[in-house]
C-alpha cells in the first residue's frame, strides 16, 4: 500500500523493483543487480537445487570405477607395437 492506494500484480513487482534500485547507492551497484535480476528471469537457479548429495557420491563412484578401468587396461607399448617416435622423444 503507497500513499493510501494498494498496488498488486506487475505493476506492484515493477513499482517494488524501481523503489530498490532508486535506494541503492552508486550506479555500478543500480546495474549489477539489473543484470542479476534479468539474468534470473531467464536462467532459473532451480539447477542447482537438482543435484543432491546422493548425485554427487553416485558420479564419484563413477568416476573412480572409470579411472581404475582406465589405469588397468593402459599398457606401455614397445617400439615394434608402434609405441616409438620416428623423430626420436628427446631424452
């Protein structure tokens, strides 16, 4: 309610959003928040919220089962087995 008159709906979350950034102090803060706040329009933050710790141990679990994969089958190969440089390693 602004002098008297109730306010609701767009016009109510446009006239809101006016009156915080006219009390902001300095222009660089005023355009930060305008972007955040357009920034949120558009991208949700809901993703963030998706990803559980369940998620996060189940990807680890993963990840560990692709590495020790990865280390087990990786054998040096000899230079009749193609392994070698035809321009020398350098050492």
């Amino acid at each position: 309610m602004v002098f008297g008159l109730k306010f609701s709906g767009f016009f109510a979350w446009c006239f809101w959003r006016s009156m915080y950034l006219m009390k902001l102090p300095r222009l660089p803060k005023k355009l930060r928040v305008m972007v955040g706040w357009t920034l949120d329009l558009f991208f949700s933050r809901d993703i963030e919220q998706m990803i559980t710790l369940r998620d996060v141990e189940a990807l680890s679990d993963l990840a560990g089962r692709i590495r020790a994969r990865g280390t087990r089958s990786v054998t040096p190969l000899s230079p009749s087995q193609g392994g070698g440089s035809a321009h020398g390693s350098g050492q």
